[in-house]
C-alpha cells in the first residue's frame, strides 16, 4: 500500500473515521491537534517572518546581534552586508520589521530570552537511569535548555559532554582519548535541524525538542516533519529546502557565543557530517523517521540487520528482532516486555519472517512461539 499524498493527509480509516499517524514505536490515533497541524502543512510555512507582538529592539542579545552583523559584512560584503546601517541591515535580513518589531526568526535567533514568548521553543533533555541509580529514579541529567539558538544550542552540547558514556580508545601512535558514545560533531548537527525547522505554527507552540538518551539509542524528536524533501534524498541529494526560511538565512550568519562557531552552513553538509562521524565512530548509519508532523532521528550503539542495500528495519521490527536475538519469545511474552501492542508486534514478527529473519514455533492448537534465525 502506497503513503498518499501530503495534500490529502489526514486521511481516515472508512468504518472508524480515524486518522492515524505512523511512530517509531507503532501506528497512533491522531489527536484534534495533530490533525490541525497536518492541514496547516497544506499552506506555505511563513510563521517566522510574523511580528513577536511586544517584542522590541531591546529584546535582542547585543552580543549575537554583534556577531550576526559582523558576520553578514565579512561573508556577503556586496549583498546583505553592503548596508552600512544596522537597523536597515537587521530589516532587510528579517531580524525586524519596518518599524523595528522584531520577527519570530529575529527573537528566536538572536533574542536576549525568545521563551517569555515562546515558552515551548525549549530542548527537553534526560537519560535512561543508571542500574547504579537510586531505585525508582526515573532519569538522570534532566534538563530544560532555553537561550536563542546559538545559546541552546552550545548548552546542548555540554549537556551531551556531561551524559554520554565515554570510553578510552587508543591510537596507532599509542596516544589515548577519551571517545563518546555518539559523536558530538553528529550530535550537534542533529540538534541544530531540530531547532531551525521544527514547527513554528500555532498547533506546536506546546511541543519542544525532545532528546532521549537511552541505554542502547539516543533519539532526538522535534514537532513538524521534513519539508520540501524525503527521508531517502536525506544525505544523498544536494538539496537544502527549509521550513522556516528566514530562521535558517539569519542562522546563516548567527554564531554561539562562547566558540564563535557558526550554527550552520545551509549547504546541505548537515546529513552526510552525520554519516561520517557514525561511520568514523563505528556506529550504524543514523535511523530518520518523518511522521509528516513530527520527524525522529534514532542513533543506535548496536548495529541492526540489513537483508538487501538499502532495505532496513523500522523500529518496531528491530526492537522485536533484539529481543529475539535473546532468545525464544511469544506474542505475549513481547508485549510484556516491549511494552507495545500485540497487533504492532504481530506486524513487526510477519515482515521479520517475510525477511527469513524469524521463524515461527508452534501453531495448529500448540504454543506459537518465535525466534531469531541464524546469520
């Protein structure tokens, strides 16, 4: 069965009349507000050229704004950076408008604290306990990161030194160093995504970036899905096409403020930077799920199977296929301990066994039991 097409999304089940949205962990009925944000999708995304009503030029961070302009006049000296007064350079890159309101992209940009008018616009950060944690904890590290984007974004970075594992690794020259669990250089570039083209609409402005550091995965999750390109172009087509335009042109030329790093280059090299630093780090390729209203990234320490190029597991099945690895397992026993639905299990277990993955055990009045086939 073919995914229709966006335009027509969502798109209902005749008898129910309920719409539903495919997860990394399973297929989900559509709440009101999900719904809302796939028919606002059918309309250009022009949320960050909008007034921050209130806002005004004070509302700006003197230093990125610094940055920013002298940025614009060394890296585009003829274009955006030939005017020579800020206030119209600021209006003609979109920081402000006209009468010196700055715009969404503008606040979220290079603004002095953008949550008191965007108090989602947050990363949620936390990590699975340690079986050396106090019993019943419920996460390690929790954090809530806000700043504008330069700021959020250099935070989340210490936030990842501070929770990843690390492990000693030596060279060939006999020097050591310390290597993460997952690469920073990866780690930031997908933090970066998340923040310039999540969703600015209405229907998210109660969502925020949600990073996830489990045992075995790190999973990074924003409101809004890709816009203008699929997941399987994603790294392989030179393509850069942005939700939220003006937010990533004024990220072009924004710089974290304790590095002086750019916080992009919008040249496309986001996704294969992933790529290599996974490949470098001896990490399976990085796991894209685009729900169309919210997009997923899974990096995993474990590699999973792959039967044909290009051809791999969706979650569900490769979570299915893991616990199998362990040994023999029934429907029943799967849902305990994956905590997901016998009918998503059941789906996961007919396409590892259309794979020669899974056999099946049992059946016709006996037990139906399943495990993992031989590599």
């Amino acid at each position: 069965m073919h995914e229709c097409d966006p335009s027509a999304k969502p798109c209902r089940i005749t008898a129910s009349g309920t719409a539903y949205m495919r997860g990394y962990d399973g297929d989900f009925p559509l709440s009101d507000l999900e719904e809302q944000a796939f028919l606002a999708a059918r309309k250009p995304p022009l949320f960050d050229r909008q007034p921050v009503p209130g806002a005004t030029r004070e509302d700006l961070d003197g230093d990125l704004v610094a940055a920013f302009l002298r940025s614009v006049r060394e890296r585009d000296p003829h274009g955006l950076g030939r005017f020579p007064d800020d206030a119209e350079l600021l209006r003609r890159a979109g920081v402000t408008l006209p009468d010196g309101t700055p715009t969404v992209a503008g606040v979220l940009a290079l603004g002095v604290h953008p949550q008191e008018w965007f108090p989602r616009f947050v990363i949620q950060a936390s990590a699975e306990p340690l079986p050396t944690d106090p019993v019943g904890s419920r996460a390690r590290n929790q954090a809530t990161i806000t700043g504008a984007i330069p700021r959020m974004l250099e935070e989340a970075l210490n936030w990842a030194r501070r929770t990843f594992d690390t492990s000693v690794v030596s060279a060939p020259d006999g020097t050591v160093r310390d290597q993460p669990a997952y690469p920073y250089i990866a780690f930031r570039e997908i933090i970066a995504n998340a923040l310039l083209h999540r969703d600015l609409d209405h229907w998210s402005a109660g969502m925020a970036v949600e990073v996830r550091l489990r045992r075995d995965r790190l999973i990074v999750s924003n409101p809004g899905g890709l816009y203008g390109i699929t997941v399987d172009r994603l790294g392989r087509d030179a393509v850069t096409s942005a939700r939220n335009a003006r937010l990533v042109a004024i990220c072009q030329h924004a710089r974290t403020p304790e590095t002086g790093a750019r916080v992009i280059e919008a040249l496309a090299t986001g996704i294969p930077i992933v790529a290599d630093a996974l490949t470098e780090a001896g990490l399976p390729p990085a796991h894209y799920i685009d729900a169309a209203i919210r997009f997923t990234v899974v990096l995993r320490r474990q590699a999973f199977p792959v039967i044909r190029p290009g051809d791999d597991l969706n979650e569900t099945e490769l979570r299915v296929y893991d616990t199998l690895a362990a040994g023999t397992r029934s429907v029943a026993d799967l849902k305990q301990e994956l905590n997901l639905s016998a009918p998503n299990i059941r789906k996961a277990l007919r396409e590892l066994r259309s794979r020669g993955l899974v056999e099946q055990l049992g059946g016709q009045g006996r037990p139906t039991t399943y495990r993992k086939l031989s590599e």
